[in-house]
C-alpha cells in the first residue's frame, strides 16, 4: 500500500478533523486523516468547552470571528447535534484592578469587531443575582457560547469522511521525509505518499515540527477539570474570572463543569495526567466565591488531558520556513477549543491555494528563531 493523497493531515482533534473535513468538501481534494488513537479523543474532548472571543489577545479575534461563524453555521457542515449555545461569556472582576482589566480591553475589542457589555457591581448583580457579593463588575460578551467537546471533533470527522476523506483512527505516524514531489509517510498500517502534510497532532506536533528543523518553545501540559451532579438549571452564561484563574458553565442537563488554575507538566511518551485532590479544593473555592449557592456541590467526575503550550501563548499556524508543502497548526496554549473549526478552514484554504482568509503573520513558526526563543 503507497497511495498518494494530495494532502495528509497528521492529528485528529478538532483542527485535523475540520481541516480534513474542509479540504475533502471544500476544495474537493483528496486527503486522508491519520490518528493514532480516536478522532478527538485528546485535548479536543477533554477541555472545558468555551467558545469564547472574549478574553483573547486582539491579534487572535479576526481568527476567532472566521471561527465563530462557522460555530454558527455548524448544521450545515454537520449530521451531529454538538450542543452548541449561544450563551454569552461573562468575565468577572473581584477588585478595582481586575475591572480595570477590563475596561481597558473593551474598547480594544470593540476596534477589532467584538462588542462588549462592561457592567458595574449594580448592574451585574442585578442581572446575575446568583454571583456572589465579592463581585464588583464584569464584561459580558452575548455572542459567545459553549458545546460539548466530546462531540464535535468526532462529528467533524464523521463529515469528512462522508465528503469524501480517507479517515484512520488506530493508525500511528511513525516517519515523515521529503522527497521530490512531498512527502513520504510511514504508519503501523504501511507507507502512503502526499503532496502536501498539516501538522495538526496536538501537543505531539512539537516533536513533528522539529523533526524538519521548525523549533518550538512548546510545553505538554494538563488541566484540571471537573462535573458536579445535576442541578437546577440556572447559571446559563459561561462564567470566568478576570484574571483567568477559574472557569465555569452550567450545561442545560443541570451539571456545572469547572476548570481552572494549575496544569500539571505532561510526559508526552506516557501521557496520562491525573487530576489532584488538592487543587479540586481549590477550585471548589473559586466555585463557592463566583456562585455561593453551589457550596456543598457533589462532584462526581474529574479528568485531564494533554496540552500544547506555547511560551508567548500565540499558536504556530502556516507553512514550515524549512520543508516547502509542510503546514504546521498546533499549540493553542489552552484556547484552541473556539478557534479550531476556523484553524481547520484556514489550513485547508492554505493547502489548496497558499493564502488565508485572515492575517496569519503573529502565528509564524519562524518567529521563535527571530527572537532568540527557539530551543
């Protein structure tokens, strides 16, 4: 078996998945998906599930924007329902510095395109009357929402493979050279030949990028998340504080799932951070001090995953300086989650043509070498 493909993308979370899915449906180009393990089954499905524009860097929101509009329009890429809700953010301040933060950035976002509600401690808790009295403002951003992340990334995958593209779950990268016309690729299930590779493989894709001469500064890492028994529905924006040390949402079953704070450091040979007692008490803390009505809360699940993070926080997305046909799109530093369906699409118009519908320049892979920070 060496079948030729004109692209293969390496990685099937959620940014693989969508790359395949636009690339086959799309650009109708002939493109297979490897995964070493199951389609999202890595920090796609594992993360908090925000679908937040609020909070990011401004460099990052024409991405966000491109990312949003196809969360908008997920029925029509997809069979799959993805419990996708418009709920609004709501970014919380606790003291006069953190609401500072806030308005300072308002008006920044607002220039960029995403429209921002700053409230004072009256307004907020009279709209919120379930925050807790330690509130003393926050910024609401009404079009961004939640979904379920064990959801998507599979769906997305399910859609490409119906548009038309090779998708391998169970199937191990093991080598990538160049050769005259692309690239060789070499599985546990035999070799296969594309045009052109997207690196997409998650917090493994430091190790792809390297392996052609692109250094990262990227470091595995693992959340910390969690999901409380049901409860009444009540709390239906998603929650976060100002300095970005708790997250939390209220899916529409009546379960708060809530994330935050440390990230344990990641073997990426053995993969499998487990969530701490003692930081579970510390987040409950948070919890209790954003919405104390929850204090005493069951907690009947927590988990990790594995993550890619970057050291200036911004990801690498666009073509390797050092193998021509080679895209990278990885390290997403925690936040990936909202952007990814766009990422995927801008991958895909990348292979198929070589430009991208939104600026890409602060994400080049080269800028690490350009500023002394690659090792």
């Amino acid at each position: 078996m060496n079948r030729r493909f004109d692209v293969a993308v390496v990685g099937g979370g959620l940014v693989g998945a969508s790359a395949a899915y636009f690339l086959a449906s799309r650009h109708r180009l002939d493109v297979v998906l490897l995964e070493r393990g199951r389609v999202g089954a890595q920090a796609s499905g594992v993360n908090f599930g925000n679908v937040r524009r609020q909070g990011r860097t401004i460099n990052q929101l024409p991405l966000a924007h491109h990312a949003r509009a196809i969360w908008g329009e997920l029925d029509k890429h997809l069979d799959d329902p993805c419990e996708f809700l418009v709920t609004g953010h709501l970014k919380l301040a606790f003291d006069d510095e953190q609401m500072a933060a806030l308005e300072d950035y308002a008006p920044r976002a607002g220039a960029a395109g995403l429209d921002l509600e700053l409230m004072g401690a009256n307004a907020v808790h009279t709209r919120f009357p379930f925050l807790g009295k330690g509130v003393v403002g926050g910024s609401f951003s009404p079009q961004d929402g939640n979904a379920n992340p064990r959801l998507v990334a599979p769906a997305f995958g399910r859609a490409a493979r119906r548009a038309g593209a090779d998708v391998r779950e169970n199937t191990e990268v093991l080598d990538i050279t160049r050769t005259a016309d692309g690239f060789a690729l070499e599985t546990r299930d035999g070799s296969l030949r594309a045009g052109t590779v997207v690196n997409a493989a998650g917090a493994w894709a430091g190790r792809l990028a390297q392996s052609f001469g692109d250094t990262v500064p990227m470091t595995p890492r693992g959340p910390m998340m969690a999901v409380t028994e049901p409860l009444r529905y009540a709390i239906r924006p998603v929650l976060g504080t100002g300095d970005s040390s708790f997250y939390m949402r209220q899916v529409e079953r009546g379960s708060v799932v809530f994330g935050g704070g440390a990230r344990v450091d990641v073997d990426l040979d053995n993969p499998f951070p487990r969530p701490r007692p003692e930081h579970l008490l510390v987040q409950l803390g948070h919890m209790r001090r954003l919405v104390p009505s929850l204090a005493g809360v069951q907690v009947i699940r927590t988990w990790s995953g594995v993550e890619g993070y970057m050291d200036d926080k911004q990801p690498a997305i666009g073509f390797s300086p050092n193998a021509p046909g080679l895209i990278h799109a990885f390290g997403f530093t925690g936040h990936g989650f909202q952007l990814a369906p766009g990422v995927g699409s801008v991958v895909a118009d990348l292979a198929a043509s070589g430009t991208s519908p939104v600026p890409l320049e602060s994400y080049a892979v080269d800028r690490f070498a350009a500023s002394g920070d690659a090792r």
